[in-house]
C-alpha cells in the first residue's frame, strides 16, 4: 500500500503530467527519441560499410527536436528543418522507409524524389518544406511562409530550425528583422551544439547566447536546456500559443552538443577534446528521458528492452526496404527542374 501510495505521489509531481501530458504521451516522446537515435546510428555504419554515400546526424539534438515537434499541429503547422532534423521529421510523420530510401538515393523518396543529397527532409502532405544546402536560407523563407499564413488569417504557425553558426548569415538577420516587424506567427528554433563544422561557438559571435539577439527583432527570446525534452516541450508550446493568439515569433535557443563529427567526412578529433565530448555524453538525451521515465516508474528494465527490440525492428525494415527499393531511372533526373529541356 506504502509503495502503491508513493508511486502515485511520484506520478502527480511528474514534470509531464504539470505540462499536460499523459503517461502515454511521455513514453511516446521517449519513443520517438529512441527510434530518431537508433536510425541514425543505423545511418552511421551503413557509411562505414560503403552501402551509402554521406550522411549527417541529428545525434545529440533528439531532445529538442522531438519535444519540439509535440507542441506543433502535425500536417497543420508548417515545419521548415535543417539538415539535423531528422527526429523532427520522423516525429511529425516521415517514416523510417521514408528516411531510409532518402539516405539510399533511392526511387520513390517523399522528400525530393531522390534528386536532392540525404537529410533535405521534406514532405508536402506533412506541410515540411525541403530546404536548400546553403545554411540559414530557411530563415527568410519561413518568413515568408508566417507572412503567407497572417494574410490568409489562419492559425497555423511555422517552425523553421537552424544552428548557432548560421545565425552569423544575413539571411537569418533579414528573416528575423521581418517576423518581428510584422509580428509574424513563426518559431525560430536555434539548435546550438556548440560549433559550426570545427569552429567553436565563441568564434562564431561576439554574445554569449544566440537568443540575446531577440532583443534587436522586437520579439521573445527564449534559452532552454536542449538535452530536456520536456523543458524543450514546455518553452516551444508558450512560443506556439504566443503566435497562435498573433502576439509574434520567438527565437528559442536551446543548448545542445553533436557527440558525433559534423558529417561522415568530417574528423572531429582535430578540433575537440574526447574529455569535452565524454561530459556531454553524460547528458544524453537519451539517457535522460529513459531516467525519468524510471523515476516516475513509467519504465523499467523489461519495458526498457521492449523498447530496444521495436526500434531495432522499425530499423531492419527500413533498411531491407530502401536497400531493396531501385534507383530512380536516369530519365528522372530531368523531371521537376526549372525551364524546357532543349534536346540538340
Ligand atoms: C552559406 C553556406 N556557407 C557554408 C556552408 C558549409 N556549411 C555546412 S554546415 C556548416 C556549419 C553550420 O553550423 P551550424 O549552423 O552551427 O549548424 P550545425 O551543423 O552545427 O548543426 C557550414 C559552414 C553552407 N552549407 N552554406
Ligand atoms: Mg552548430
């Protein structure tokens, strides 16, 4: 009776249950996170093994990505990621399979038909806009998108992400001048990990938080702690609801850290210390959601594995499925460019 007792005095005082989130709801977040990780690890060693040509990693940033993808309308706000976003994407509703034949190159990829590289996620029925490889230009164009929406006077919003070492762009300057001139229902979510490729972030800006710069567009700026799903949740549903009820953007920071290389090309060992990356690895997302979980006996050992062997399933699919699938026929290479094809 005791135990029992305590147990629910754990699950009244649980940090979901005071941000309106069911049980259910916390383990799915979890879910989310777990299977964004175990993807992409998958997408890491099948580089090593040569099967696939590149690939760039959201390891690390799950935390914010996913908690930030619950405080949207899935297929009715507008989502603009970067490269990094792919537990956001998954979260909003690409599919393994889906990520899988982008990764492959392969026919039939949702995103742009294979005519893009990897990790230009990008889905029209999920309203995600695919973006371009040059950094920060989703920033003016999510502008774009939030202006689009306040003169059609709907309340869909916009939420576009970038890194910290993109904020040093003028494209992010522009968009950011514009949302807050026209208080624009647009969330500007800065993923910081702390570098841009090897430049570490004090290289990158003169202030010491990128959210310090909101101040100069006339809107909220908002830093969290990254590596909490759930603190990322509760600052993205205020920023959320702000633009819904047309009181403006945000720029949310969240403060992160890429355990991995910035790319399957990059070495990181030049650049970084294994002792500053070993610190970081002790705040896992990851790791993070599944001791809270415990805490609030919503998982444990057995549960845990459960877990562990639905994702690996989700994973084996999808690979067998994009390994499977053909590439796309070199016709295709030609269908949805810009301009008439003049065949000498
Ligand atoms: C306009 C432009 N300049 C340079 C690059 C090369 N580049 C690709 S990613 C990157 C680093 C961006 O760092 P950050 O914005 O912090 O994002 P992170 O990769 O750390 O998530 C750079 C310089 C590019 N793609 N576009
Ligand atoms: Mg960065």
């Amino acid at each position: 009776m005791i135990a029992a007792a305590k147990i629910n005095e754990v699950k009244t005082k649980a940090q979901h249950r005071a941000l309106g989130l069911s049980d259910e709801q916390a383990l799915e977040l979890y879910w989310h996170i777990l299977l964004a990780r175990r993807l992409d690890e998958r997408m890491w060693i099948l580089h090593r093994q040569h099967e696939v040509a590149f690939h760039i990693s959201g390891i690390g940033h799950e935390a914010t990505q996913v908690g930030a993808a619950f405080a949207l309308r899935k297929g009715y706000d507008w989502v603009h990621p970067y490269y990094r976003d792919l537990a956001l994407s998954l979260t909003i509703g690409m599919t393994p399979r889906d990520l899988m034949l982008a990764l492959y190159g392969k026919q039939g990829e949702p995103s742009s038909g294979a005519h893009q590289m990897p990790a230009h996620y990008g889905n029209r029925a999920l309203k995600i806009v695919s973006g371009s490889s040059p950094v920060a230009t989703q920033i003016p164009q999510a502008a774009g998108i939030a202006f689009a929406i306040k003169y059609k006077g709907t309340d869909e919003v916009v939420l576009t992400c970038f890194g910290e070492g993109s904020t040093a762009e003028g494209d992010f300057h522009e968009g950011l001048n514009w949302a807050g001139i026209f208080k624009l229902p647009v969330i500007f979510l800065c993923q910081n990990n702390q570098y841009a490729i090897s430049v570490p972030v004090h290289k990158e800006m003169p202030v010491p938080n990128v959210a310090d710069r909101a101040v100069a567009y006339g809107m909220t700026g908002v830093i969290v702690d990254g590596n909490d799903a759930l603190e990322v949740y509760r600052v993205m549903r205020e920023a959320v609801e702000r633009a819904r009820r047309g009181e403006g953007a945000t720029l949310v920071e969240a403060k992160t850290y890429r355990p991995v290389p910035h790319s399957s090309d990059d070495d990181d060992r030049t650049y970084r210390s294994r002792a500053e990356v070993d610190e970081w690895k002790k705040k896992d997302p990851v790791l993070r959601m599944r001791q809270y979980l415990e805490s609030v006996g919503l998982l444990n050992e057995a549960r845990s594995q459960e877990y562990e062997a639905r994702a690996k399933q989700a994973v084996d699919d999808a690979n067998e499925f994009a390994k499977n699938a053909s590439y796309p026929p070199a016709e295709a290479a030609l269908e949805n460019v810009w301009g008439e094809i003049s065949r000498q």
